[in-house]
C-alpha cells in the first residue's frame, strides 16, 4: 500500500496499517463489510459484492466503488486504490475525475463510432431543410423514431449487421409494410449519409437485411371517395357552421387537399381568388409554387360566413386558441354522418366527375394541382389555366350545390 493511501483515505491517517484480507478471505467471505486498509473494503452480500474505496475530500467523505469483487481480484483493487490515492494527492477529487475520464472516452468513442440514433439526429437536421415543414408535417423521421430507433439507436453505426435491421422490422414487416418499408428506406439513407461522412459502414447492411425480409405481397388500398353522384347529398347533410363543416364544404368545392384547407386564411384570399403558399403544397421544398384557386360563388359565401367567427383562420380551432382545426375534426364530422369517404376522396370524386363528363383532361389535372408537362414544357408552358379551371369548377360547384340558391345552413 502507497503512502499516498494510507495519508488520504480518511481513516488511521498517518499509521501504515496491515493488510487484513487474503484472496482465501475474499472467496469465503460472509455477507457484511471486511476492511482491508487504507480505507479499502470489501461489500459482500449473498449474491454478490462489491470493492469501495473510502477517502476524505475536503473535510467530506466519499466512498468511490472499484468494482465487483468477482470481476476484480484483491490485488487489483489495491492497485486501483492506490492508483485513485495519487490523483487525491495532487488535490482533485477522484470520482469526479473519474467521471470527466470517462465523458472524455465517450465523446471520443462517438466522434470515431457514434451511434445509429447520433447519426440519425445529424442526418436529419441537415436534410429536413428539403423537406415540407422542416419534415415534420410529413412526418420523416417518425418511422425512425418509432420503430428503429428503440431498437437500433445506441448500436455504433460501424457495428450495425444486417440481421439487426432484419430484426428490428420483422415484426412490423408484413402486418405494417408501408410503415415498414419507409423505415427501411430511412435506415439506408442514414447508414449511406454515414458513409459518405467517412465512417466505417455500408449501405449494404440495409439491402441484405431487405433480402432477409422476403417479398411482401402488399396492395395498396386507395383513399375511399364519396362518388361524385352522391357528393351534392353529402353537401346538403353537412349543415351548419362550425369549421369542420365549413371545412369540408370548402374542400368539395376547392378539390385542395386537407392540408392547404385547414391552414386557409383570409389574406390568402384576393377577390375571387385563394393563394394557397407552396408550405402547404404537397411536394418537395423548392420544388412546389403557391397555387392559385378560382373560388366560386358558393366558397365565397362560406368565406363570408366563416369571417363572422375568426379575421384570421377560415377554419379556427375551438380547443387550441389561435390555431386552426385539424384533419381528425374533419373525419369525426363524417363519422357522424355514417360517410365512408374521407376527405382526400373528394378530389377523386372531382375527377372522376371530369371523366365521366368530359372536363378538358389538362384543366382537371391543373385543378387538382398535377403536373402535366415535362420539365422542358413546363419552363415555356408557364400558365395555371386560372381562367380555364374557373369555367370547370363553377361546373364541379353547380353539380356540388346541386344549382340550390341557398345552400349554407346558418344553424349549428
């Protein structure tokens, strides 16, 4: 035993003391506490036991654990103590310079291994700025987040095999393939972004673990739509102003999806027509426009009527103040009604209508805000059809309205 030890460990300071324990006292020891100096001793219990260190800092006493006495022999914990003592000697504190030891290791761990959930963090930060509502409103990383990274998270991205990532969407596989194979296609970017930063990986691991799944024989279920014969039905049984009826009776006239309609605002809106803004435009950041709606007379009275409520959203929300309501609300309002169709059916139900009556196709398209063209045409071709899809939806409004001259139901 150092002198170091038995100077600073707090107890017989200044008197070198004997060890007491031998390595045939450690094995055969009996549940309790069996001292061996310097302020060494040993913890044994009936399952188990446990080597402290117990030493004086500061006028305070601390107890420092050196480990299990089945994984560490008595000469190494006495080597550990006295290891411990010298850095107490030169006035640190050595469980709090064990701890900075140990962050500094695993920060260097990291920047040479980092984790599957470290990488998938970067990743995600520098490529959600591509991505609509910085990936949240899509919803990017959820299937990550879900089901991979519980799993997978605190694996070193260089130690992933591929019969982890086979294992960790097995059970999701074929019960929940689209699910499923988003986060595979998400797990492979990651382990590819990874590469590319200079880390031992490969994306190989993610295309073998495919393989390892099997073939899935998934088909996929289209949205179900209200048939467009039956539309001007629905829209007389949605009576009422409240937002989720307004709502869906502006969607059915407008054909814009779910989400530039429940976001809709008034300065939006320019005589008789409604600029929805690219962020809520399906598609790629950068890759959509603000789109230009033609509104009819009858989504110009829904506006009207939707002003007496809120100066702001068309459609505020009742429950979170100065927002807006959301798809759900729509949903439970055609629940109630015993409806099938769920609102994104209602630009199927526009354009089936145009088919079966004989809409310009292009002007159908440009309606429900397709692209017609390709990239060439569409750098000449520059015009939204506005006045082209005015004449087609006050049609699609006169066959929604059923011709009715007073189609709002002013009662809740």
């Amino acid at each position: 035993m150092t002198y170091a030890a038995q100077v600073t460990s707090g107890v017989n300071s200044g008197v070198r003391m004997k060890n007491k324990l031998t390595s045939l006292n450690v094995r055969n020891a009996k549940p309790g506490r069996h001292f061996d100096g310097g302020g060494l001793f040993l913890i044994k219990t009936k399952s188990g036991g446990n080597w402290i260190w117990r030493y004086s800092y500061l006028k305070r006493v601390r107890e420092m654990g050196l480990g299990p006495f089945d994984a560490v022999s008595l000469s190494a914990a006495r080597a550990a103590r006295d290891g411990w003592a010298a850095v107490l000697a030169t006035g640190k504190d050595p469980i709090s310079e064990r701890e900075r030891q140990r962050e500094a290791e695993q920060a260097a761990l990291n920047k040479e291994a980092p984790t599957f959930s470290d990488i998938a963090e970067i990743v995600f930060e520098s490529h959600k700025a591509s991505l609509r509502g910085d990936g949240d409103r899509g919803k990017w990383f959820s299937p990550l987040r879900v089901h991979v990274i519980p799993k997978l998270g605190q694996h070193r991205i260089s130690e992933i095999h591929q019969t982890d990532i086979a294992d960790t969407l097995r059970p999701i596989w074929k019960t929940k393939h689209p699910t499923a194979n988003k986060a595979w296609q998400r797990t492979r970017f990651i382990i590819q972004q990874a590469e590319y930063m200079g880390y031992d990986c490969k994306p190989f691991v993610a295309d073998a673990a495919r393989v390892m799944l099997g073939k899935v024989d998934h088909k996929t279920e289209n949205v179900t739509a209200t048939p467009w014969q039956a539309i001007p039905a629905l829209y007389r049984s949605i009576a009422g102003v409240s937002s989720p009826k307004l709502c869906l009776r502006w969607m059915m006239l407008t054909c814009v999806r779910s989400a530039g309609c429940l976001g809709a605002r008034f300065d939006e809106i320019e005589g008789s027509v409604w600029t929805v803004p690219a962020d809520r435009i399906k598609g790629m950041r950068n890759a959509v426009q603000d789109f230009r709606v033609p509104l009819c007379d009858e989504a110009l009275r829904i506006a009207e009527v939707a002003r007496s409520v809120d100066d702001s959203f068309l459609f505020p929300s009742y429950r979170k103040r100065g927002g807006h309501i959301t798809e759900a609300a729509l949903r439970k309002e055609l629940a109630a009604l015993n409806e099938a169709g769920r609102p994104h059916g209602f630009r199927t139900s526009f354009r089936t209508w145009a088919e079966d009556t004989d809409q310009p196709w292009d002007v159908a398209e440009t309606v429900l805000g397709h692209q017609i063209k390709g990239r060439v045409e569409r750098a000449y071709a520059r015009s939204d059809l506005l006045d082209r899809r005015r004449i087609v939806m006050d049609r699609w409004a006169a066959h929604v309205t059923a011709s009715s001259a007073d189609v709002i139901e002013l009662r809740r």
